[in-house]
C-alpha cells in the first residue's frame, strides 16, 4: 500500500488524521489542498511530506502556465512546515524543472517518488544487519513517533528496520511510545506493527525511558527530521528522552534516514528552527477542554538528540558511527 | 480549601477525576467507596491517600464493632494500591488504635489530617530557601504530575515550593508536564497554579526534558511516591527523563516529600513494586478508542530516578544532600 501517489492528476494521500479507524485517502487537486493536507497532518514524516512537496509542485505545475507562478507556489508549499528539511529538499530538486514544462516536473517527483521506496529498503536492511551484527536474534526494539511506511511512501525508516529485522525471523517485541499530542504511535506505528502481526506494546511517552533501562528492549530505533553537520538529530518531541536512557542503559540509539534528512548547511541541532504548533493539540481532545482555560500550552513539536547520545545513523547509501567520532 | 476530611462521619474528597471542569466532592460512607475512591484517582497523591487511607480505617471502626474486622478491613485498605509507602504507613500508625476503640482511631486519623498540612508548610518553605540561596530570584521551576495540595490535606509537596516561591515574590513561569495518561499535570496542576494566579505553562511529556536543555527552567522540584534507602526515588512515570535532563543540564533536581514517603526497608529502587494501572487508560479517550483494537498497551504508572540524579531530598524535618553522597 503505497501512502501517497500520484493519481488522476491529483496528489493521492492516506488521512493519517483519520487512522487507524478508518483507511481512506485525500485528493488534493489544488495547491492549497496539498498545504492543508501537509499542516494538518493528514500526510505527515519527513521524505513523506517531502515526496508530497514535490508531486505538489507538479500539480501546481499542471495548474498555471506561468513558470514565475509556478516557483512562487513551490516557494509556499516549501514552507508548509519548517523543521523537516526533506521538504524543502524535495522541492529544491523539482523545482530545476519548471521551466521545462510539467511533464518534466512530474516525472522529476515521480523519481523522488520511486527513489523514496528504494531508499527505505536499503537503510532499513542495513539497520537490521548492523544490529543483528551486535544483539542475538530475537531483537526488542523502542520506536517513538511514527517512521513507518506511513511517515514515507511506503515500507518506513525507523519501522524499515524493524520489518527486516522481522523478515528474517530476529524481532522480537516493538515498543511504541503513543506520542503526545497528536498520538502517532498510539494510532499509526501500533496500527502499522498489528497490520505486520508484529508483537507490540503502547507505552506512555513518559514510560519509554523505563522500558529501555529495566532491559525490556535491546535498541532504540527512531526516524529524523533533521540531521545537522556535527550530527545532532531533530526528531518528534520525546525522542530525546529516549536517547539518554538507552546511553545509561549502554544499548545502541540507532537513527533511521534517508541521506535527504542530512543538512549539512545546518551546523548543529541549535540551528534548526523547532516547530511550535497550535497548542490546542495539547490543551483540547475531541473539542473538549483538558486543561483550564486560562492554562497555556507550548507545543514545541521536535526535539534535538545531541550527537553525543547517537550510537550509529544509517542511511540508504552508508553507517555513520557517530559514537566512534564519525560525523554527517 | 482540603483535599479531604473527616465530616458528618464519612470521608470527604474532592473528586479529582472530575477536575478542572467541576469542583465536587465525594462522601465515602462505607470501607469499600474509599477504597473505591483510591483506586478509581478519586484521591490520589502519596500523602493524601495516606491519609485517606487513615480515615478509611476510621471510619471502618466506626462501622464494625469486631477488632479483628477493623484489622481486615485497615489490611484491604493498605493494599488498595501498591507504590506509594504512605498509605501503608499511615494505616500502620492508626492500626494500633483500633483497640482503644473508634474514636482513639479518629483521633490518631485526624492526627495525621493536621501533621500532614503541617509537615508541608514545613518542607515548603524549606525547599524555597534551598533555591534561593542558589538561583537568582524569579525561579523558573519544571515539575510533572501533580505535588499539590490535591495530592496533600493542602498546600503540596513539589507546589508546596513553588508555593513558598510565590508567597516570597520569587517565582517566575512554572512548566507543568501534562502526565499521561490521566493528565494530572493538565488537569490538577494547571488547575492549582491558575488559581494561584501563577504563570504557568503545559506542555506533553515528552517535551519536559528540552524545556530543561533549553535552559527554560532553572529547576527541576517533584513530589514522591516512594524514597528508597540508598535515595532512589519512586514517582509518577515520566519524571526520571526529567531528573536525565536536568543531571545533563546542571540545574538541581529537588525531590519534596514528607518523612512518610521515606521507606528504609526499600534498599534500593530495583525492591519498588510498580504498579501497572488498566491499560484501557493508554488505549481509550472519554470512551473512544485510540489504539487499533488488537493493540495492547503496557501502563506503568511509576518510575525510580536513580539517586545519582537527585539533587537533593527537602522534608519537613531536613534536607538530603543526595548528590554529596547524603542517604536518607
């Protein structure tokens, strides 16, 4: 099942906002509908929203004859969200092709498109040889957030390794932090791992670092938003915490990402730009007040992993062993 | 305003699960409502079920004539929940009263009604003075779960503090985390510290720790469910990542409790029995499902901050200097 493809002229997406109750996708045919799809998360995961930039730039390339309208929309869609840098990466690499008519700006997102599929299996093999090299088989992994098939156009980062750790015989349980607020592995990694028939647990946020450091996984295997020069990875708001337990715990905090998750140009994790999102996510559930309502919410939606907490990054080209000096 | 007390022969409770929407308290006229109450959150905090707990017996002297029914009914009450020692301890201090009779029970119960208000004002301003003597006046303080006087007779543990913070000008923006998954820190905390008129902030679970990197806060202050002999400390699950966060960052992480929830027969926190909770709390919202059906969640509702993170432990009677080398 792919999570978002090209369809009809228009940018075909699953309504991440609607699982795991109901499977049905989204048709944006305007711009605006691929902006709006791209903030309210209904397509969400850094090389997703960076594959939908891209077939976003294609429709808007459909969509105006005028090549300066057409980069003005690229420039909007970009700009979607800010800390996932495979977005403005993906756009960046259509955008060469604008000038030479639709067709080529397709085919150029359609490539990305492929390019995404084949990436995922590549890192996520390699993952899984990489740990299978260190822990015996059956192999416990703690996930956060959702970087699955679902946060790309299918098969996943983070959960890439886990299902080729689970094609060759090696996984044991999966542990999911639910991933507050907006429940992503509550709704989407459980909802990915159950479709798999994979053993897994929700955890709380706050209950993964104590899963890692009572021994009840062997690794932490997590996505990324953004990787910085020196390392440092920006990733969902709780992975942080994870990272300095599995230091204290002396297990392998193992990052999972495309090459087009690394921005050298961003020199460490202080340089990038965390999103701060509606607090409503946090404050409302379901139209309905949690917290008083004069109570503010920050809903800052990453957090950096320092370097120094990042035992490896595996990438669909390489293994960055970071815990041995080596850097993006 | 009190959490709980003693009134017209029942014991009276705000009902904490139904904040911060309503403000209404629960009558237990019978043994098996206030072991009802304990279980369902009703009353929930370390000191505040103790002292519910001393009261249940109380009131179970009142309704039995038979000791050794009284002494049945204190042992069902002191197992209503597991983790925090307090409960059991304060069962313990009015159990040797049953002989003498249901008011010698009452008295020594409303005993620790008033010790408990007091030994909170105590370690209150205890705390405070810690901070200062330390941080430049305003204090911006991290805490997680609630440590209010809702999980007190009044006044708190970890807000206890702040409280003190406040009455001495001192305090700046407290940060609540929300504490999943039954929200006492969006629900009780933010509800005491808006009607303290205390500026505050909520933010999940998982983004506690880089409001502590970020150098948002210059403490960390959290109540406990239970204290170990050698300093580890038992609280609501979440608060050990803080406890990592705050070691990383070198601010002090301060752990308010009263004497009662030191448990010397507890080596270490490896002895602390865990207690897991319904997971229908992770998987379920007002009702709603969140997980897929298949899915199972594992809801651990503590965890134990190794002692090499505390900072210090402040009681009503003294402080433990726990990071230079202090035991309780």
């Amino acid at each position: 099942m792919l999570t978002l493809e090209w369809k009809n002229d228009r940018v075909s997406m699953i309504d991440q906002t609607r699982l795991p109750g109901e499977l049905v996708s989204l048709e944006a045919g305007t711009v605006d509908e691929v902006i709006d799809a791209i903030k309210r998360l209904v397509v969400r995961g850094a090389p997703a929203i960076g594959v939908a930039g891209a077939l976003g730039v294609a429709l808007a390339a459909r969509l105006n004859s005028d090549p300066a309208a057409v980069h003005a929309e690229a420039d909007r869609i970009a700009e979607a969200r800010p800390t996932a840098v495979n977005l403005r990466w993906a756009v960046e690499q259509v955008r060469p092709f604008i000038a030479a008519g639709p067709d080529a700006v397709l085919a150029k997102a359609l490539e990305l498109h492929a390019a995404d599929i084949e990436a995922n299996r590549a890192l996520g093999y390699r993952g899984a040889e990489w740990l299978l090299e260190r822990i015996p088989s059956p192999v416990n992994v703690q996930t956060h957030c959702n970087a699955g098939g679902l946060a790309c156009v299918e098969w996943g980062t983070a959960l890439g390794v886990v299902r080729a750790l689970h094609e060759k015989g090696s996984l044991g349980r999966v542990f999911a932090d639910e991933t507050r607020p907006l429940l992503q592995g509550a709704r989407l990694t459980a909802w990915e791992l159950d479709q798999m028939g994979i053993d897994h647990m929700v955890v709380v946020d706050g209950a993964g670092p104590t899963v890692i450091v009572r021994g009840m996984v062997d690794c932490v295997v997590v996505g990324a938003d953004r990787i910085a020069a020196n390392g440092d990875t920006c990733n969902k708001v709780g992975t942080f915490p994870l990272a300095m337990a599995a230091a204290r715990a002396g297990i392998p905090f193992v990052v999972a990402a495309p090459e087009s998750t690394i921005d050298v140009a961003t020199p460490n994790g202080s340089a990038i730009h965390i999103e701060e999102r509606d607090p409503a996510e946090i404050s409302d559930w379901n139209g309905r007040r949690i917290t008083p309502t004069a109570t503010p919410a920050l809903n800052l939606a990453f957090d950096v992993t320092p370097a120094d907490l990042v035992t490896i990054i595996v990438t669909e080209s390489r293994i960055i062993n970071v815990a041995a000096g080596e850097r993006p």
